[in-house]
C-alpha cells in the first residue's frame, strides 16, 4: 500500500509575513496603472477604516478587484512580479519561509491556504514553491467579483476536504502554521499544530492545547 504523506499548511498574511499584504497590492497597483486612479477616492474612503479594523476584508477585495480589472491583461503579469520584488519579499518572514522550505526537502505536500485573493496569490505561491493553493477566487469578467465564498476559517477546511489528494495525506502527522484563532479548524485538523507569531487570544489557546508556539 502506498504510503501517505506528510502534509504542510501555511497560512499567508501574518504567518509568512510581516502584515496583511492585501492594502500594499491595491496600492501597487495604483502606483504601477493611472488609469486605475479613478477609483482613488474610494479606496481613500475606504483605507483608514480597514486598516484599524473597523471594514471586513470583503470590502477591500471588491475594490482591489476593480482596480486589478482597469489593468492591461498585457501587463498584469509584469506588474504581479514587480509586486512580489518589490512589496512581498520585503515582507517575508525569513523564518517561516526556511520552515516551508524545510517541509519541501523533506517531500512534504506544501499548501498554502489564505483568505486572500488568486489575483496576486498566484504568483505569489509559485514563486515559494508551494504545491497547491487555496485561496479566495475571484473573477475579472463580466463583473469584478469573489467567487464563490470566502477561503476563511472553517471554509479553509471544507476546501482542503473537498482536494481530490485530501485522503492522500497522513494528517495526525501533517502540520499546519497559522497566527491567527480564525484557523483554529484547519490547525486542528493536523495533529502538528504550530502558532505561528501567533496574536493573542491563539497564544493562549495555544499554550493550553499544547500546539509548538514560533516567534519568526
């Protein structure tokens, strides 16, 4: 019988790197595509709010969608590596990413599980190495939209559940890395949980369930 393998979750905002990475791509690109200032005003409206945590995420993807929409197909693959050099790499915790490479040494299914969007994800999970993402999927066309419901606490678990290779993976060995009490279903779902500069009230959770804490 074939053996089953090890898998290895990554949560990406917080976990992999320093902050959310989402406002830093709307104003990429921004920055990188004037024609996409004329959604300034609302994203101006919309920033401060968000960014104290007072506006869901859901918001801010309907406009990051919109903006990613008045981009040149021709050029978004060229704007998606600028982002990457430029505002993600910069962010990386050097830490977490010698883990995930570590876990790809060892032969370890890498997947990256995020609420965040395909839009930039994409690319981003290629050039990490990961070998499957789920994330929040989006659509362009006719209309800017999420499709489908967020990729969010439980439903990262329904997703990773419904992977053709979900009975493929010996999960009381597989890991999961997340910084936030959002995940705790997918973190439980592998019987190697690790908080990962983990906020608060995961900390705690954490030290009483006995999950390894990392400080990256």
């Amino acid at each position: 019988m074939e053996t089953r393998r090890i898998a290895a979750l990554f949560d990406f905002d917080g976990t992999l790197t320093r902050r959310d990475t989402m406002l830093p791509f709307l104003l990429f690109v921004l920055r990188k595509n004037p024609r996409s200032l004329v959604d300034l005003p609302r994203l101006g409206f919309l920033a401060a709010p968000y960014a104290l945590g007072w506006l869901s995420k859901e918001s801010i993807k309907g406009v990051a969608l919109r903006l990613w929409r008045r981009v040149p197909a021709s050029r978004r693959q060229e704007i998606l590596g600028e982002f990457y050099d430029d505002a993600i790499r910069p962010r990386l915790l050097s830490g977490g990413v010698t883990r995930l490479e570590w876990h790809r040494a060892q032969g370890h299914r890498t997947v990256m599980v995020s609420a965040s969007v395909d839009s930039y994800l994409s690319l981003v999970a290629k050039r990490l190495g990961f070998e499957h993402l789920l994330c929040t999927r989006t659509e362009l066309e006719p209309t800017p939209r999420v499709s489908g419901p967020n990729c969010y606490g439980e439903e990262k678990v329904r997703r990773l559940r419904a992977e053709p290779w979900f009975g493929e993976v010996d999960w009381a060995a597989s890991y999961a890395y997340s910084d936030h009490i959002s995940d705790l279903s997918m973190l439980r779902l592998c019987g190697r949980p690790v908080a990962a500069n983990p906020k608060p009230d995961l900390r705690r959770l954490a030290r009483a369930e006995n999950f390894e804490i990392v400080d990256w």
